[in-house]
C-alpha cells in the first residue's frame, strides 16, 4: 500500500515542479562530478563507471553523472520523476537507462552490475531499510561504492515549524508505524509522501551488516546563524536534517547480509 501511495505522491511532486523535481541547471554540467561529489569520494574521474542511480529520478542526479562520463542507470519508483531524467538526457544529448522500480527490489538488475551506487535522500520512504542495503549489495561489486543521504531520525521526529524558537520532538524513536502525513509544505518533510522514521542502528548498523564497511561521514551544512525563525536554517541550528555516507562493498563472495563488522 505505502510503495503505490508514494509513487503517485512523487508523481504528483513532479508534475507540479516541486523543489526536488527541478531538472539540472546549466552550470551543474560545467564540471559535473565536482557539482555532485564535493567530498571529492568519486576521486578525479568516473568515466566508463557504471552507476546505478538510486531513487534518483527527477532530471539531475542521472544526467549529470552521464554527463561526468559514468554509465547510468536510473531507477525510481516514480514514471513521472524518470520521464524528467529521459527529458533532460536527451536535450542534452546523454546517454541513461531508466527503470520504474522500488529501491528495496532491484530483482530486474544483475548481481555484481554496478561500480557505484548514487542514492539521495530516500530511504525514509521504506520501511525496511534493510531490505534497500542488501539489494545494494547484491548490485555492487566486490570494492564497488555506495554512497547515500539520509534524514536524520531526530530532523524527521520533531516539529517542522517552531513554538516561539524552540521545536518540539513529536513522535517515538522505536516506532515502527509510518509518520503522519505532513499537513503543509515544508523543507523537512514531503507533502503527500508516507515516511518512517530510521533508529541509527538500522542506518549505520544495517548498512555494515550488509557486507558494507563506512569508509566516510559528512553532515551536510543547511544551517545559518542569522536565520529567520521558523525557516530551514534556522531549524538546522539545531537539528541537522541530513546525514551523507560513503561506503564500500567488502570485496567478498560471501552472500550480502551475513557479515558482521
């Protein structure tokens, strides 16, 4: 039920241009890589790499990794967000493969088929996040990459919108129920969309219990000393929204998810 609520959720978002609908821009593709990796994790160039694009669609990640060199292909859960990929693509004239899917079943892709794994802020649609890891695992190949974001738990359990500056953490941490629908929009939750909120253990813990050892950890900087009350870089001073982690695929021919580091 909740993967057909969010696929029309995102295809309404991307139907009316939401903020994460918004295709590429043009000086994204003046040095593409550095415009998408700047951590520097991909090192120098991604040529000929093939890069699964993870929950990606939406015409930015998959044509500008295409455009960096990589061989992509693009997997979402939404038609709508992956006809913006093929749209920008071809104005562009790149080259991407697209494929209507859900992030935790990647059955229609061969083990060992990918050298990089590119996946945005998306896990929290799922409810299992394990299911996502090992599925990844399987794609990867033995050294291969993976690098994701994630919401932090606390940024999806308190309020969006503050009570006179102060935000109030509203719901559990060890529930496994989806997270009320936001009301409004909002630069911390997606109007229309079913979340979960992810304990670290399944975050960081599920990740290494799928064959993965975490090699780097960043927290993406949305905050501002000076932000208005209420707004997003406000919040961020307190709450950090996301978490962005590079991991790598043991180089082993044990199955995924039966290693513990």
């Amino acid at each position: 039920m909740n993967h057909w609520h969010n696929k029309a959720a995102w295809d309404r978002l991307a139907q009316t241009q939401d903020r994460l609908a918004k295709p590429a821009r043009d000086v994204d593709f003046v040095d593409p890589l550095k415009s998408v990796d700047g951590p520097g994790w991909l090192g120098d160039s991604i040529a000929g790499k093939r890069t699964l694009c993870l929950a990606a669609g939406g015409g930015r990640q998959g044509p500008i990794y295409a455009a960096a060199g990589a061989i992509v292909t693009v997997v979402d859960i939404s038609p709508a967000m992956l006809e913006l990929d093929r749209k920008v693509a071809s104005a562009r004239k790149l080259k991407l493969t697209t494929v209507e899917a859900s992030m935790d079943d990647l059955s229609m892709l061969a083990e060992a088929s990918f050298d990089i794994v590119i996946h945005p802020v998306s896990t929290c649609y799922v409810p299992d996040i394990g299911r996502v890891y090992h599925e990844v695992a399987r794609v990867l190949v033995g050294g291969g990459i993976y690098i994701s974001q994630h919401k932090q738990p606390v940024s999806l359990q308190a309020d969006a919108q503050s009570k006179l500056g102060e935000y109030k953490i509203r719901h559990g941490y060890y529930g496994k129920d989806p997270l009320p629908q936001s009301p409004t929009p909002n630069l911390v939750r997606e109007q229309g969309t079913i979340e979960y909120v992810h304990r670290w253990e399944e975050i960081l813990g599920g990740m290494c219990r799928s064959a993965m050892v975490i090699e780097d950890v960043t927290e993406p900087l949305h905050a501002k000393a000076d932000g208005a009350i209420d707004s997003f870089a406000h919040r961020c001073q307190f709450i950090a929204p996301y978490i962005r982690i590079k991991a790598r695929r043991i180089a082993d021919d044990r199955p995924a998810g039966r290693i513990m580091i």
